[in-house]
C-alpha cells in the first residue's frame, strides 16, 4: 500500500493536463474580460455617435 502511494506521488502524466487546463482557464477569463470591455467601448462611441446625429439638426460646417 505505501509502494502505492508512493508511485501516485511520484507520477507526472496527469499533472501536464492540469497545467493546461489552468492554463486554458485563464486564457478564456482574459478573453471574456477583454470582449466585455470591447462590447462596452463600442457600445458608448455608437451612442455618442448616435446621439451627435440625431441631436443636430443642420448638417456640420463644410458639408452643406
């Protein structure tokens, strides 16, 4: 039994995967933080553009 544990304690074939899997997991917190603060950047300059648009009711100097 303890020539067991010693062989568990020793073996490194599943401790590859867990590094990747760790690794995997903090490549797609970093992509879900960066896309949530992509989506909110576009989402403020559409509204800003949106609301100079609508807000001006004569079109911009030279373009007339």
């Amino acid at each position: 039994m303890l020539q067991r544990i010693k062989e568990l304690w020793t073996d490194e074939a599943g401790l590859t995967t867990v590094e990747y899997t760790l690794l995997l997991m903090l490549i797609v917190a970093a992509c879900v933080t960066t896309w949530g603060q992509l989506g909110s950047a576009v989402d403020t300059q559409v509204s800003s553009v949106t609301d100079t648009m609508s807000g001006s009711s004569s079109p911009p100097a030279g373009c007339e």
